[in-house]
C-alpha cells in the first residue's frame, strides 16, 4: 500500500513530533518510503493516550474514547469514514481486520480514567498487551509480514519499559500504576519484562525486512529494563532516561544494525 504525505499525513507527524518524541524520532529514522504508513498510527496512538487525561469528568473521558472506537468501527466496517485529519489517513493505512483489532486497544486505557488498581497480574499484562502489544502488531503489519507472537512478544517488553518511565507520573496523577512497587516487585517486572523482549527478539528472523521499521520504536527498551532491574529505585526516581547523545547514537545503532 502506497500513502502519500499529504497535509493529513503532515498534521499526523506534527501531532507526533508534539506529543511522542521518541516514536518521532523512529519514524524519522525508517525509510522515507514508510513514514507515511506509520505517522497516522502513532498519532492514533497519541490521541488515544491523552483522552483520559483532558479532563477530570469520567463521562466525559469515556465518550472521547468511544469517539476513537467508533472511528475504527467505521474502518473495520468499510463505511465511510469520518473526515478527521488522524482518522483519513488512518483509514487508508488500516485493514478492516487490524482496525478491528485496534477495538479493546482504545478499551483498555479506560484504566487510565479511574483509580482503581489493577486486579492481578493478568490485568496488569493484558492492558499491555493490549496496548503496547497491539500497536506493534499493527505498526509491523501495515508495511509486511510478521508473526504476531513475537511482536507481541517485543510489544510487552517495549510497553513495560516505557510504563516505567512513566511511574513518577501515574503516581503524580493519584493512580496505583503496579500491583508490586517494592523494589523485588519492580525487579521482578523488569526482568519478566526483559525476558519477553529478548524472547521476541530470538525469534525476529519471523519478521520481515518490510516490518521492521516498525520495531525501532523499542530501542530503548532493553536498556530501560535492564537499569530498572538492577536499581530499582530509578523508577520512583523518574531516572530511567537516556541522556540526548546516548539516545540518538543508540537509536542509530539499531537501525544500522537491524537488531532491537
């Protein structure tokens, strides 16, 4: 599939640039080719993210979420879609199947609007993996072939280390983001974590040159999990992130490599 850049696609990039500069910055480091398929997903993603957020009325964060699930309705039906500079794009990039997928990963951040914690351990992995986990499936799938397992696998890996590094936040905003914030319980997450991401990476000869790209947006994943299993006190510390040089020469690597 070919998607032009276009002022859709430009407003997506923006969007992106504005909210997620990290998965900018890895889009910007995929063949110029691609950067268009990928864009109106991670804006998605952007958009998705911040709903529960903008406002403190649950109702009112409940139906900007639904607004998401009914656009990807419309993608996953065939109908026509709503014209939205995000949702036009996205509905040329999408396959019914994949934005019927993309369903429960708009569902799962109803999480985000209350403050209620996590049930268990299931709860807690399937909220990222069907976050985390989905938006890889889906980033890979768009531009190639790949197999689900182990882009879920690296999905759950690159979303525990970017919910660490958002501990600080959650926990600023009143919510119970772990179900086991003592420094075992966060040792043990990390390495569960780091375990799934170097399973998933074992395997990445089942995904294709074409997808890929997609998988540069955990670059930093390993290096996240590994620091917060061995100190995991920088997580309450917000001291999870790469210093300017060091998170652009990584990223490099990555790429000049092929390896995540």
């Amino acid at each position: 599939m070919t998607v032009g850049f276009d002022d859709d696609v430009k407003a997506c990039a923006a969007l992106v640039h504005r909210a997620d500069p990290d998965r900018f910055m890895a889009v910007m480091a995929a063949p110029v080719a691609v950067r268009p398929m990928l864009f109106p997903l991670y804006a998605l993603n952007a958009e998705v993210a911040r709903a529960p957020w903008v406002t403190q009325e649950a109702m009112i964060a409940e139906m900007r979420l639904q607004w998401w699930r009914d656009a990807l309705q419309e993608i996953a039906d065939g109908k026509p879609v709503r014209r939205h500079e995000v949702v036009t794009p996205l509905s040329q990039v999408l396959s019914p199947d994949l934005a019927a997928m993309l369903d429960e990963y708009v569902a799962v951040r109803r999480w985000d609007i209350y403050r209620d914690p996590f049930e268990d351990e299931a709860h807690f992995d399937a909220y990222i993996d069907h976050s985390s986990g989905s938006l890889m499936v889906a980033a890979a799938h768009v531009l190639g072939p790949a197999d689900e397992t182990v882009l879920r696998d690296i999905g759950y890996g690159v979303g525990v280390a970017n919910w660490l590094r958002a501990i600080p936040d959650l926990e600023a905003r009143g919510r119970i983001p772990l179900l086991d914030g003592t420094p075992d319980g966060v040792r043990a997450l990390a390495q569960k974590a780091l375990s799934r991401l170097r399973k998933g990476r074992s395997n990445a000869s089942l995904i294709s040159a074409q997808a890929r790209p997609a998988l540069y947006t955990g670059w930093q994943a390993e290096w996240v999990l590994r620091r917060a299993a061995t100190r995991p006190d920088r997580v309450a510390a917000g001291d999870l992130a790469q210093g300017e040089i060091r998170r652009r020469l990584s990223l490099m690597w990555t790429v000049a490599s092929g390896r995540l």
